[in-house]
C-alpha cells in the first residue's frame, strides 16, 4: 500500500466538496494514497495568486476560463501524458457539449471535466404546469412578479453572453469586436427590460442566493430563467420545495442555444512532488464509472456524459441532466486567455452601471467591446498575446 498523501483544492459547496472527499476515500481504499481536501469559494481563485495556491496544492479544481492565467504562469501540469491516449480519448468521448475541449488550451490539456453546467433554467413544479419556454413567456411571470435572475458579477455578463448566442450572434473569443454592435445592444435591452421587472435586489445575487429563495418555504418565486444549475436543488429533501431545471428558454428561433458554459475541472499543480499519483486520480475521478457512480451519488453534478446519459442518476435528482441536456450540448465556451478574468470583473460591473443608471445601449456594447480589446495586452503592444 502506498503512503503518499496529496493536498487538494477544490470549491466551497456541497457539490464541490462532497464528492471529492467520498471519491478520495475511495481512492484511499484502492490504492493506499490520502488526499486532503480544502475549499474556497470559485470568486477566491480569481484573486488568489495562482502560483501560490499551485505549491500549496497538488490537486486544484478549476474552471476553464482559469486556463489561459494558470498555464501563463506555468503552474499546471499538462495530463495528456504518454501511454495513456486511449484513456483521453474515452473522457473526450464522454464530455457533456464541450466540457472536455474547454480545458485544451494551446495544444495541450490541462484538466479534466468532473463537473458540467451551463446557465439553464430553475423552475417550480409545484406552482407551474410547464417551465416557460420562450422569453416572452417568461416576461409574462416576471411582470407578476414570479421570477428572479442573478445579476451580481459575473452573472451579469453571463446573461449577456447567453442571450447573444442564442440570438445567433455569440460573442467572439479572438481580439477585436467582441460582441455584434447590433445583437449587443438588443441584448443590453431585453437585460435592461427583464431587471425593471425583477427585485432590484438581484444585482446583489448569485445563483445560490436565487435558487435559496427559490426553494425557501413561502416564496413566489416560481422561475429563474438563465441560471447556471444545481444539482442539489433537484434533489427532494435538499431543501423546503424541490426545484425542476430544464431547457433556456428561447430568445430567438434556434432552440436553446449559447448558454455560457459552466462547470469545473480536476487540474495537476506543476509544483506537486506526486505528480504521477496526482495525474493518476485526476484520470479516475473524470472516468465515466466513478463519474455516474459515487460522485452523483456524493452530490456531485458529474461532467461524463456517461452519467447524464444513466437512468438512475437522472432519476435520483428529478431528471435534472436529461431535462437540460439540450441547453448543455448547444452551450458556448468563454474566452479564456490569460486577461480575460480581470476583464469578466470589469465587463460585469459595466453591465450593472448601465442597467443602474439606465445608459445607452450602444454606449454599453461599444464599452464591453473596449474592455475585451484591452485585456490583450501583448497583442495590443504588437506581440503575440493570447487566443485558442
């Protein structure tokens, strides 16, 4: 039996802590290596330096945006080891829409899917018949008073994002107009149109706090319509109301389209002294069996399509997986050079002044367009910067 003991890093909720804790132990049982985990809260990363959390750690859990600033820095190790294709090659099969792809960054992979989620919508299948399913649906239940949308940063740019893409016009990753002027500002609109209808305490929400209100004993909020899903949530005795989770509903004519996707991934530090037992964990825990196995059972809202796809996972959480999978498979990717999470900050907050002070939406798109441009510093000075 090995005595190797390994360090872990991963996000402060149930879904995020629990299954690695259940899957170490496991682990533990399997191969003799003790992992340890510690958490923080996703917003924590953004400001944490990264090198000092990569020697700190020699598992983190991170989200794809993160690649561009991690790997810049050089405190990943790569996982698309020698010897071991066939096992990618299986966990890229598996990946829910592009989970697996969005951890490839610049030739090489840098993580694995271990949890996928894209902003879908919550619902109350005790107080409504059917889930809206298209935005002026929706509109109707918001002017009544029924619904909330998370707006605190980043949720804000993530509406954004997700109602450009499924308008047709997705917001673009490489350097120059990051957003269609046109789609843009249709987009700041329908946003500006939506907040004038929902508590004005929803600038100051993340999902958690809306799905909280949702599921609370006496509430009237009966549907948030763009929100990153929680498994938890789906889970009869999790809270008060068990909440439904299904499909976006649909801004424009190609279905439910441009979600921003979501989700985390198991990363290697580059400074770990267990490399190898770490690269080896990280290829177990993202395998389809451990993934539609005891990480669903644990809490977790797996990244392996193998457990979106299995009857007794989906059964177990109200048909959560199979009630969004469309969403999940028609999802977009965020940029992810290094410069793009100051710039997420900085595109959120700009959002949440316009709807604040009521600005122009032009003034607003011609802003986030700015803002993107630079967040590329190297390529603005005439060197090579960043882009997938």
């Amino acid at each position: 039996m090995s005595d190797v003991r390994l360090k872990g890093m991963t996000w402060s909720h149930p879904r995020g802590y629990d299954p690695m804790v259940a899957c170490s132990a496991l682990w533990k049982q399997r191969t003799g290596v003790t992992i340890e985990w510690d958490k923080r809260s996703l917003q924590d990363f953004e400001s944490f330096p990264v090198e000092e959390l990569a020697r700190a750690y020699d598992l983190i859990v991170i989200d794809h945006p993160h690649v561009g600033q991690i790997t810049a820095e050089n405190c990943l190790a790569p996982l698309d080891v020698a010897g071991r294709e066939a096992e990618r090659a299986t966990l890229a099969a598996g990946s829910v829409g592009r989970s697996y792809p969005s951890y490839n960054w610049q030739g090489r992979q840098w993580a694995f899917p271990i949890d996928t989620a894209s902003q879908v919508q919550a619902w109350r299948p005790d107080m409504l018949s059917a889930q809206p399913a298209s935005w002026s649906e929706m509109l109707d239940l918001a002017r009544q008073g029924h619904m909330l949308l998370p707006l605190r940063p980043p949720h804000s740019l993530m509406v954004f994002y997700t109602l450009a893409g499924n308008l047709g016009r997705p917001a673009v990753e490489e350097p120059g107009a990051h957003v269609n002027a046109d789609v843009g500002s249709r987009v700041f609109e329908m946003m500006r149109e939506i907040a004038a209808l929902v508590d004005p305490a929803c600038l100051c929400m993340d999902p958690i706090d809306v799905l909280e209100e949702m599921a609370r004993s006496g509430s009237r909020i009966a549907c948030a319509p763009l929100i990153y899903g929680y498994v938890s949530y789906a889970i009869a005795g999790f809270r008060t109301n068990r909440l439904a989770f299904a499909d976006i509903p649909a801004a424009g004519n190609a279905g439910p389209v441009g979600s921003a996707l979501g989700g985390t991934g198991i990363a290697v530090s580059a400074f770990s002294k267990a490399k190898q037992a770490a690269i080896d964990f990280a290829y177990w825990i993202a395998s389809g069996d451990v993934q539609r196995g005891p990480y669903a059972l644990a809490g977790g809202q797996p990244g392996h399509a193998a457990a979106w796809d299995d009857a007794a996972v989906n059964a177990a959480a109200g048909n959560f997986y199979k009630d969004t999978r469309a969403t999940l498979e028609g999802a977009w990717v965020r940029p992810r050079h290094d410069g793009y999470m100051a710039f997420q900050q900085a595109a959120s907050d700009r959002i949440n002044l316009g709807l604040t002070e009521k600005h122009d939406a032009g003034r607003v798109v011609a802003d986030l367009n700015r803002l993107f441009l630079e967040s590329f510093p190297a390529r603005v000075s005439g060197t090579a910067g960043g882009g997938a």
